[in-house]
C-alpha cells in the first residue's frame, strides 16, 4: 500500500469518528420544541410529509408502531371530542422513536389499514366474494385489536317487533 493510500484511510476513519461522535451528540441534546416543531424532522427542519421519499413510503416497523400505540390509547377513542388529541399523543410518543409524522396523517395512515382489513375480513365471511386467500401483514395485528367489534360494512339488520318477542331478520336491500 502507498503512503497516499494509507493516509486517505485515516482520514476517512477519523471523518467516521467525528460524524459518529457528533450523532451521538445531537442524541443526547435535549430541546424543548414548540408544538409546530415537534413533528419536524431534526435534519431537515421540514414537515417528513413533504419530503418525497416520506410521503408514501411508510416502515414496517413504523407501520407496527403506529398499530401498537394506537392500541395502547383505543380506550381514549372514545370521545370524539378527544380523537385529535390523542392523535397529538400518538404522533409525539411516534417522534420519541424518531417518526416524524402529523397526526393527520397518522389519522389517514391507520383509516387505511382499516379499510384494508375489513375488505379482507368481509372477504373470509359466509358470504366470500369468490376471490382467492389474500394476505396482509398486519391483518392479525388489527384483529387483535379490533376483531371483536362488529365492522360497519355488515349485513344490515331490520327488527320486527311481533308481540313481546322481537326478531331480527336481514334487512331487505333494493
């Protein structure tokens, strides 16, 4: 090996070192953000919804974040009134492991997953629309958190009220 070559070996271990300790840095700063900057990515000063890689690309892990925390806070969905608030707190505890999202978007991300999951899951009812097994990754984690409540896009049901019995029959569709 040359002398040059061994020198530029150095100099980019010791530019590793310098990047690496200046990461660990910036981990170890804390900041007190305004609510506008909390959904900032620290790099880029910018909402990670308008940059064009963040936009549509979500992680799996990310994805498993988002269903977990909403998990952990489906009791607070309760209360309408309370809804984008406890999308405030799912957006914050999400910048706590470096996503960056608005809760707007959170809101949109997980109605879409739904929608996914009760077209599959309608899919798999007595009344299968003839389309082969389908598969989605987070099936089993919505439906651990959601398979129990009836979906909204069930058979709709019509009561007769016939003396003291009432009886529910499927509603006539025309």
């Amino acid at each position: 090996m040359s002398i040059i070559t061994i020198l530029m070996l150095l100099d980019m271990i010791f530019a590793q070192e310098l990047l690496n300790n200046h990461k660990e840095t910036l981990q170890n700063t804390v900041v007190e953000k305004s609510p506008e900057e909390r959904y900032l990515t620290p790099s880029t000063s910018t909402y990670s919804e308008d940059s064009q890689s963040s936009e549509a690309s979500w992680s799996d892990a990310e994805t498993l974040l988002l269903i977990s925390l909403y998990h952990e806070n489906k009791d607070a969905f309760t209360n309408a009134k309370k809804r984008k608030h406890v999308w405030e707190i799912i957006a914050e505890q999400m910048s706590a492991h470096n996503y960056f999202r608005k809760p707007e978007k959170l809101e949109r991300k997980w109605t879409n997953l739904l929608r996914v999951y009760r077209s599959i899951k309608d899919n798999k009812g007595p009344k299968k629309s003839g389309r082969g097994a389908q598969h989605y990754k987070y099936y089993n984690h919505i439906d651990e958190i959601i398979g129990d409540k009836p979906s909204n896009t069930s058979e709709p049901q019509a009561v007769i009220n016939v003396g003291i019995n009432r009886t529910t029959v499927p509603a006539c569709r025309y």
